[in-house]
C-alpha cells in the first residue's frame, strides 16, 4: 500500500493554494486531479477541495451529492461553493469540522446524512481528504461492514491519523 509522502502533499497542497490565488492553472479539471482524490467505490469518491471546474467534473461523473467537511476559512475554501455546487444541480450539503477538535456527533451527524443519502452518488470533501478519510474508514467499517483493513488500506493512502484523530476513532470504535 502507498502511503502518501508528506511532502508531496504539501507540495501539491501549495500548488493548489498558488493556482487559487494568482489565478494561474497549476492543477487539471478532472476528478483525478482534485487534490487527494480516492474513488471509493462506483457510488462513493472522496477528496480536497475541489476548484469550481472541478465541480462541473464531479456533476458530470453523475455525483448528485457534495459533503464538505471542511471550515469556511479552511485554506483553498471556494467563498460560494453551496451556489456553485447548487447551480450545477447537485445537493450540497456543509458539516465544518474543526480539525483540531472533532466531536464524536459530528460523526454521527455525517453517518445520518451519509444513510440519507445512500442510493446516490456522492462526493465527500475536506480542505486535504484528512477528515474525510477518517470518517470514511469509521463509516464504512460501521456501515458498509467494511473489514478495517481494507478500510485501513484507504485511509493510509492519504496519512496515517495525528493523536487527535486517533482518539476519535478510538473513541467510536469502543461503541461500535
């Protein structure tokens, strides 16, 4: 399994964040090239925050659902995504999440919206897919009745969680 270098990431993170501001194309409008980009399954992709080309990329792969797990000032956050994203027909739906201090309800919120949501496509983003890989390894170990390791295997492509994350799926996984 690869694990993501450190480095890379933070290279490709700069890129994006470069591209943004200066308005200078440094990153495709594929799904592929969204940053951290993880296809899940045939109903299910995940990554960083997408640019708005990136969207129309996402609606036209058939996503009828965006989850954005990421704050409004997280860096790279498009000011108007709910629009963008509602314009291109699609539900958009926000659960900002403190990376710092993420709270077992914010799981279960997401767990309640993911079932929801459950026979549509959908694409789960953070500012850098860390949030939403954690999430994604709980839930569908809980949910989908994943084996951890292969739900392990997803989440360490893109990082092995910090302390903090740690303890939340800790404290999750005593429950379930």
């Amino acid at each position: 399994m690869k694990i993501t270098n450190p480095l890379e990431t933070v290279v490709n993170f700069f890129r994006l964040s470069i591209s943004r501001h200066l308005k200078i194309k440094l990153v495709g409008d594929k799904m592929d090239d969204i940053f951290n980009y993880l296809s899940i399954n045939d109903r299910i992709a995940t990554g960083g925050q997408p640019t708005e080309q990136q969207l129309v990329s996402i609606k036209n792969n058939g996503y009828q659902v965006v989850i954005n797990l990421a704050l409004p000032t997280s860096e790279n956050a498009l000011p108007n995504e709910k629009q963008s994203v509602e314009y291109l027909g699609m539900k958009y739906i926000d659960i900002p999440i403190e990376f710092d201090t993420p709270q077992v309800e914010e799981f279960e919120y997401f767990c309640k919206i993911m079932t929801e949501h459950q026979h549509r496509k959908i694409f789960i983003h953070c500012a850098a897919n860390l949030r939403v890989s954690v999430f994604m390894y709980l839930y569908r170990q809980i949910y989908e009745e994943i084996s951890q390791e292969e739900a392990k295997a997803d989440l360490e492509k893109l990082w092995r969680p910090n302390p903090t994350w740690q303890n939340l799926i800790n404290s999750i996984t005593t429950f379930h």
